[in-house]
C-alpha cells in the first residue's frame, strides 16, 4: 500500500478548524486551490455518501465521519491521469484533528493511501494537499 502524509500545526482551536473542515461539500476555504466544488445528490456534507466534484474533475465521496474523533475520510472514485479510476484502486484520504494543549492550536494529519496504480498517483496529489494546508492555514493567520 502507497501513500501520501502530511502534518501541520493550525493557529486556531480544534472546534473551529473543525467546523470549517466537516462540510465535504464546502471547500470555500480552499479558494485558488478548488475553484469549484460541485455537490453531487442530495446526501448532506457532513453525511457518509456525500459525493463531490472538485475543479471539475476529481470524483470523491465521504466514506467516514467521526466528529467525536474530529476526523472524516474520503475516497476519490475518478479523477484526472494517475488518479483515474483505471489507474488507482481503493484510493482513500483521512484528515485526523488532535488539539495542541500548549495553546489553542490544532495539529492536522491528512494522508492517503491506495491499494495499487499503474503509478504516478503520489506524484499528483502531494501537491494537491500540500496546497490544501496552506490555503488551510491562511484561514487562521
């Protein structure tokens, strides 16, 4: 299994991270990075089944939401090159919330894995979330 891991520290509290994150169908906090986020049917976002479209092109749905735990999981179904659904197979995405008690900060993990692919896929979307934690981040300077 192959993956992508990423960490940062929030200047904000958990709550309010939280609560800016747990839509899957608002990624408003990620301006310049998903331009557009297209809800697809009619299952809320912060419900498993929850299905979106990013930029057009990256197919994910909501396959696991623990607000007591602070962390949600997604799977991307299709999407563009290395992340098209003839190239990866069982892609899923965790985003793990832990408080920093030395203050009201927030530490974020946001890995990936994928159970094969004809490769390139970690390539593509390292990237992509390194990208989404900074434009995270600038929402709590």
């Amino acid at each position: 299994m192959s993956n992508c891991y990423n960490t940062t520290v929030i200047n904000a509290p958990m709550d309010t991270v939280w609560e800016m994150l747990s839509d899957f169908h608002d990624m408003t906090w990620a301006l310049g990075v998903v331009d557009r986020c297209e809800k697809i049917g009619k299952t809320a976002g912060n419900q498993v089944g929850a299905q979106r479209v990013l930029n057009g092109e990256l197919h994910q749905t909501l396959q696991m939401m623990n607000p007591g735990a602070f962390m949600m999981s997604y799977s991307i179904d299709d999407g563009p090159d290395a992340v098209s659904k003839d190239n990866v197979h069982g892609y899923l995405s965790t985003i793990r919330l832990k408080p920093i008690t030395d203050g009201e900060r927030t530490f974020l993990e946001w890995e990936a894995r994928w159970k094969n692919s004809q490769g390139g896929v970690g390539a593509q979307m390292d990237p992509m979330y390194k990208e989404l934690i900074k434009a995270l981040k600038r929402n709590f300077p």
